[in-house]
C-alpha cells in the first residue's frame, strides 16, 4: 500500500515540478509514519498541491457583497483548487459563494457559503482537499431496470444525469407552465411529459405547473439548510440536529432525493394549494402510467418507499415498467423485488 502511495505522490511531485519551476524544493516527501490506518494511507493516495497562493496578510471575515483584496486573493486559492472558474475580480459575488459551499462540502466544514477563519484556514492550508475532477454524467435510463433511489440507494455527491435538457426549450408555455425557467430534465423523460400533457389536453385537461424537475445534490443541500432554518426561527431553543430531524420529515436527505436523476417532475396546478383535490391530478393518477411515468410516492407505501406520500411526484420508467406496476400496484421498490434478479 505504501509503496504504491509513494510512487503516485512521486508522480505527482513530478507533475508539479514540471508545472511550477522552481518550486521542486518545497515538493517534500512525507516522512513515514509506522502505524498509520489503512483509511489515513487511503486519503493520502490523493495529495493535495502545496498552496502557491499566500494567505493575505490578515484573515476577516469574508461573505456575500464583501469586495477587496482579501477577496481577490480568496477567488485565485478556490481557483487553485479548481472550485471557482473565470477572472478573480474582488468581488464576492454568487459564483465566489457557490465555490466557496463547494469548498466547505468537500473539507467536511460547516457548508454557509461564508469564509469565515476556520473556512480560510483550512483554504490556505497545505490540508485543503481540491475540487474533485468533473463527473462523467450518467446515462439514466441505460439499464435495463429501472435505477433506484431512495434512503438506502442514495447517490454521490458528483451524480450527473447525461442529457439533461432546459425544460423551457420544449415545453410550449400554453401546454405547461414551467415555475423556474431554469429547471433541467433528462431528455426522454422531458419528452414524454409533454406526450402526457397533450393527452391530458386532448381530454381535455388543461392548466398545467411543473415546479421541479432535474436538482443536483448542492441544491438538495441547500434546499435542506433552508428548511433547517425555517424550523430553527420557528422553534425558539432548538437544536440543530433536532431541527435537521424536523426538516427531514418533509425534505430529502441530500443524495436521496429522486430528482437527482432528471426523470422526476413535481407536477401541479398553477395557483392550486391542494394539488391533489384536483381534476388534474385525477387525470395523472389515472393516465401516467400510460407515458412511462408512475407515481413515485403513493399512499400506503411510505414504510417501503421512505417518503410520505407525494400525489404530485411522478418518476418516467418507461411503459414497459409502469404499466405493470399500475395492474399490480407495486411501488418502485416492490416491482424491482419482485422481478429485478438478485445481484451476485
Ligand atoms: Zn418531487
């Protein structure tokens, strides 16, 4: 284990000094440590680069709207580190914020989007874990099964679906009103909506929302955070994690969301507070199954799925799936027991 460890940090120290001249006699191998845990001579397989850019000369405070040198310098180390891309200009703006969320993720600190000093600290450090390299997307409907997530089938945090589509660049707005133009779907999925949508229409049922489709996990996350938030204003003396037990109830763990994998809609009426009570959702309880979709979260299911029943979460599967998961009523989890054959 050692040897192979010393021989990608000798690789690495090569790269480095190649790209950095003139830096090689800080490139230092670490002394051997007898003792040292399997899971500590794992971490270390991955070194990090020694810090090039020097911490400024006094560490405050740093956040959204914050300007300045101190920023400046902040933008280039999350650059270093490939978190932040573009000019470095000084300005701590939403970019600066995300990559700094990115940043606090990865080095298992409290995620705020605030440099405070232990977030720099640990920044300008020779200890700072580097941006993972970009995530290789995954086709999602490759399988021949339907993919599963749920609490104890959750996805990592560099999860990307391939062909994810701006969900405004297909939908006709007379046919569906897209919430937040920026909502993503995969492809196959978006397309088979809207085959749905116009056999609602035809049907002659109209008036149409989709509040959510494709998440990443740093939207979960924050999705997450906010509800925590919400409950810790509410509740005046309580604890985090009891605030985090109370969102839960509610949101999805980071990961185990089912919208990580763009196949999932939040589908409702404009204007309607109880989806459910409407004709519309009659009609999609009654009709998705038909354009592959099925109803993800259904009443009666919550000690299998995890999730409270959700009458307007639909997940695409494919016709081949969900017509008999309508006939026999199985949820996601059920159908994939039942005929999905057991790994070996
Ligand atoms: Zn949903």
């Amino acid at each position: 284990m050692k040897r192979i460890f010393c021989a990608i940090l000798a690789a690495c120290l090569m790269l480095t000094a190649q790209a950095a001249p003139g830096r090689a006699e800080e490139a230092e191998m670490p002394s051997e440590e007898p003792g040292a845990s399997a899971e500590e001579a794992a971490s270390r397989e991955n070194p990090e680069p020694a810090p090039t850019v020097a911490p400024p000369d006094r560490i405050i405070l740093l956040k959204s709207g914050s300007s300045g040198e101190e920023v400046r310098i902040l933008q280039l180390r999350l650059q270093e580190l490939g978190y932040l891309e573009g000019t470095a200009d000084g300005i701590y703006g939403s970019d600066t914020k995300e990559a700094v969320k990115a940043f606090q993720r990865r080095n298992s600190l409290s995620v705020d989007g605030i440099a405070g000093p232990q977030t720099q600290k640990r920044l300008y450090s020779e200890d700072a874990i580097p941006a993972p390299p970009p995530p290789e997307p995954v086709d999602v409907l490759a399988g021949e099964w339907p993919m599963l997530i749920n609490l104890d089938h959750p996805v990592g945090d560099q999860f990307l679906p391939a062909d994810l589509v701006l969900m405004t660049d297909f939908c006709d707005p007379s046919l569906v009103k897209i919430k937040y133009p920026s909502t993503l779907g995969v492809r196959t999925a978006v397309e088979a909506l809207i085959a749905l949508l116009e056999g609602a229409k035809a049907d002659g049922i109209t008036k149409w929302q989709v509040s959510a489709g494709y998440r990443s996990y740093a939207e979960q996350e924050s999705l997450l955070n906010k509800s925590i938030n919400t409950h810790l204003k509410k509740n005046e003396g309580w604890s985090r994690s009891r605030a985090r037990r109370a969102a839960l109830q509610t949101v999805a763990e980071p990961g185990a969301s089912e919208h990580h994998l763009g196949l999932s809609f939040d589908v409702n009426v404009p204007g309607a507070s109880n989806f459910k009570s409407t004709k519309q959702c009659r009609w999609l309880h009654a009709h998705c199954w038909e354009y592959g979709f099925i109803v993800r979260y259904p009443e009666g299911k919550k000690s299998i799925t995890g999730f409270s029943p959700e009458a307007w979460h639909i997940r695409y599967v494919g016709t081949e799936h969900s017509l008999i998961m309508r006939d026999e009523d199985l949820c996601l989890e059920e159908y994939l027991e039942k005929y999905q054959p057991a790994e070996d």
